[in-house]
C-alpha cells in the first residue's frame, strides 16, 4: 500500500443493534450503529448514561454480556468479520490485537497475587521465565517510580491512581493495536485523572495504536481527541472533528452536553439564539 492509499478501518460497525432479553422483558441496547475508526485515531465516544456507549465497546471485542444479543449488522475488527470467528479466534483476536483499560483498575487486578506475578503473567502468559529488567521497564513505561518497590505489593496495598497505572501497564504489555477505555479514570481524584489520561494518550501515540475513550468528560476529549461519537438513546446522534463538535453542534443534545460543559456555557448560548 501507498502513504497516501486510503486506509482501511481498524474498526468497523456497520448497521449493528443489540438487545438485552431477560426475565423483566427485551431492551434495546444499540439501534443500528455505523462507525469507523481510523488506525491511529483518538476517538471519544460521550452521551448520557444509558445511551450505548458501554455496549459498543463491548461489540468491538464480541465481549457482550451474556443477556445482550446481536439482532442485526456487523463488526469487523482489523478487517475481519467478528461474526466469522470461531471462539478462539476472537480469543487470540482480544488478546493479540485488542486492549481494555477498565473503569475499576482493581477488578482487573488479581487481589491474592503479587504486582510481580500479575506483570510476568502479562508479559509471559504460558509462564516462562521473565527478565527481571523488562519487568522495571514496563513499570516505568506508565511512570511508576519505584519499581522495585511496587513489584513486591498486592493490589490492596497500592493508591487507586497506582493500580491503574498497573492495569495500563498489564494492558499494554501486549501491544494492542486497538485500546478501549471505557470511563478509565472514573473512580479516580481529579488531581491523577490528568495524569493517567495523558500517560494513556502518549503510550498510545507512542506506539501508533488506536484510542477509543468512552468518557464523560469534554474538556479532557477536547484536549486530546481527534474526532467525538456522541450517542443519544442507543444511536449515534452526531460525530465529527473534536473542534467541529464542540463548538458547532449539530444536534440539541450536543449543544445540551456543551452547555453543561465548565467554562463553555457562554458559547452553548450564543448559538442557541
Ligand atoms: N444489564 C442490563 N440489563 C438490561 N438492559 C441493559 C443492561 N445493561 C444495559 N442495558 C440496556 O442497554 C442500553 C445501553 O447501555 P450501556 O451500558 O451501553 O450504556 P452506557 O452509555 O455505557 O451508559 P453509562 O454511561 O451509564 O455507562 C441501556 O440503556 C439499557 O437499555
Ligand atoms: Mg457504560
């Protein structure tokens, strides 16, 4: 392929709905979503609570709760066609290519096993010997000072903006092309979230990978993201060029979440008028 050929999509959603079924009755979970992302891109996906977004995430890896059923469309990830897969095929495909930072850095972490184990586990899955030295590496690579240190703690001994750091650290030992975070500093203080966003943002420039960042928080996807979904009752409702977005919303619902967004309000009103 050329520089300038244009590149095929490293994710794709073509018409794709799902549904939740259970005892209380049959809810919609996604209506017929089309998206596209671009390798290399930063792309946030927002909206109101309930609105899909979780959901989408989910489909990329084929990883829907038991409950939730693809009704209609596609996934293809890196070219290939989820629905074709056999188990572990989509298996390899999440652990070779696909990497989630969770909203709870702690339910990925293994509470009865030390940092150290968890990293050589990550780094050796079939259990071989780990140099001792790309285990400081890995560490270091999400800015943890002290490894030597921290290799010897359990999850319930390090500070919460720590035990993502380790989740990212855990996640991105294996290369993923394709980085989901879905809200990943959630339950962290205002004071790391900044921190663990931009070493986020500059491990995945680094390494050429994809963002996809699900997130309530505008400010920070206008800072860092290079194109914004934003989803409204299980659709999306308008996407485009992060600037584009924010400050010339399409739809009443973006130029709702802009309003509320600090220090935007004046602008929101200007184009209500
Ligand atoms: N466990 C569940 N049981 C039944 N329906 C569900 C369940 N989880 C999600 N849904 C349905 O799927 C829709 C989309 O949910 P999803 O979790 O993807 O939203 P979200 O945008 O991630 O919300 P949030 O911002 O709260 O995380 C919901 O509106 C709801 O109708
Ligand atoms: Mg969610």
């Amino acid at each position: 392929m050329t520089a300038n050929a244009p590149a095929a999509p490293v994710v794709s959603l073509t018409g794709f709905s799902a549904e939740y079924r259970t005892r209380l009755g049959v809810t919609r979970a996604l209506d017929g979503i089309d998206l596209d992302v671009a390798r290399g891109e930063l792309l946030a996906i927002v909206g109101e609570s309930g609105s899909g977004k979780s959901t989408v995430s989910q489909a990329i890896g084929r990883m829907l709760p038991r409950a939730c059923h693809v009704t209609s469309g596609s996934v293809h990830v890196l070219g290939r066609d989820l629905a074709d897969l056999a188990p572990d095929a989509i298996r390899a495909l999440r652990r070779e290519s696909l990497g989630f930072i969770p909203q709870d850095p702690m339910a990925s972490l293994d509470p009865t096993m030390r940092i150290r184990r968890q990293l050589e586990l990550a780094l050796r899955p079939l259990g071989g010997p780990v140099d001792p030295g790309s285990l400081a590496q890995l560490l270091e690579s999400v800015r943890i000072l002290e490894p030597d240190r921290v290799l010897r703690l359990y999850p319930h001994e390090v500070s919460g903006g720590m035990a993502q750091r380790i989740a990212i650290a855990l996640t991105m030992a294996r290369e993923p092309e394709i980085l989901i975070a879905d809200e990943p500093t959630a339950s962290l203080d205002a004071q790391v979230r900044d921190e663990i966003l931009t070493l986020i943002v500059d491990l995945v420039q680094r390494s050429g990978a994809t963002l996809i960042w699900i997130s309530h928080d505008l400010g920070r996807v206008r800072r860092w993201c290079d194109r914004i979904v934003v989803m409204h009752q299980r659709r999306i409702l308008e996407e485009g060029p992060t600037a584009r977005v924010l400050d010339e919303p399409r739809a009443d619902y973006t130029r709702t979440l802009v309003a509320a967004m600090p220090g935007r309000a004046d602008l929101a009103a200007k184009e209500t008028e």
